[in-house]
C-alpha cells in the first residue's frame, strides 16, 4: 500500500511539473508568436500621480527579438526608446528584466531589474517577484510584482504592482491589429 501511494505521489509531481513547464511554453510561444510586429497601448490603471505624465505619447510595445531563450519588446513611450522587457528562459522558470538605456545606447544607471515568475503562472498569466538585485538597487521596489498577459487577437498586458502598498500600474495594448514600428530602441 505504501508504495502504491509513493507511486500515486511521484506521477502527480511529474504530471504537475510538465504541466507548469507547458503552460510557461505556452505563454512564451503565444509571446514569440509575435515578432517583428508592434502594437499601440494606454495606460488603463495609474494609481500615482506621476502615471500619467510618465505615459504621455503614443505607447508602443515591439516584440524585437524571439528566439528560444530570451524575448526582447522594446517599450516605447513618444520620443523615449529607453525601455525594453527582456524575457529569459531559466532553470526555474522565466525571468523579466527591464533594460534601460541612454540616447547613446549606453546603460542608464537604474537598468537590469525584475525577478523571476515565483509562481508558474498560466499560459495567459506570468507575475515575477523584484529580486535581490532590484531590492539592492531600488529599495521601494524590493516588493514589486510584475505581471504580464498575452491573448493574442485580444491583448498583451504589462501590469506592476507593490505588495502591501496601493501601488498598481496597468498598460494594455491592443493585439487586435499591428502599428507601424518606432525607431529602433536605444542601444539596440
């Protein structure tokens, strides 16, 4: 009887673990599905003043690069093309790290911060806990989550909030049908 249970316990991890690895694919196929192509977005949720300053001009997400380890979508906010999300496959899961960049294409010096999904998420949803890096770097950022969605012909969400504080942000765009691609990205 005890290895009966023993083997019931070892097919539900392996039956979970696979399940969490395809809904990871899942999302991260849907995203790479994507590439070369670009979509407008607005900010739907700004809990800080400073929000709506920060989105002022066209909005604009770039699914750059797609390969089987990392994605890269450059942000693009008017004028400004210093911000890219980068998505890297790791050993536990996915990863998120924002890229920022001067005119030059130099490193700004608030750049590579994010975390890993902590949770495995769905093949829709993807949330990423700030890491060591971002709470040494950022301080109030250290109980960041990130969170991004995909359904594609619908929407691609980027959504930041802080644990235990009345800090979310929102920006979705519209997969509905593509824009015309920006400028390339800062140091890109």
């Amino acid at each position: 009887m005890k290895f009966g249970l023993l083997l019931v316990f070892i097919l539900n991890a392996v039956f979970c673990a696979n399940s969490y690895a395809d809904m990871q694919s899942d999302f991260w196929d849907a995203v790479a599905s994507l590439k070369g192509q670009s979509f407008s977005g607005e900010l739907v949720i700004g809990t800080e003043p400073s929000d709506k300053d920060f989105m002022k001009g066209d909005a604009i997400m770039y699914i750059w690069k797609a390969s089987d380890q990392e994605i890269r979508i450059p942000f693009h906010i008017g004028d400004d093309h210093s911000r890219t999300w980068v998505l890297r496959k790791t050993d536990a899961g996915i990863q998120l790290k924002h890229d920022h960049r001067k005119p030059d294409g130099s490193d700004d010096k608030i750049t590579q911060y994010g975390g890993d999904n902590f949770a495995k998420g769905t093949p829709i949803r993807q949330e990423f806990a700030a890491d060591k890096y971002t709470a040494e770097l950022l301080p109030a950022s250290g109980k960041n989550i990130w969170a991004m969605e995909i359904e594609l012909g619908r929407r691609f969400v980027y959504e930041l909030r802080r644990e235990h504080e009345d800090r979310f942000f929102r920006v979705e765009f519209d997969l509905s049908h593509s824009v015309s691609t920006p400028v390339p990205a800062w140091g890109d």
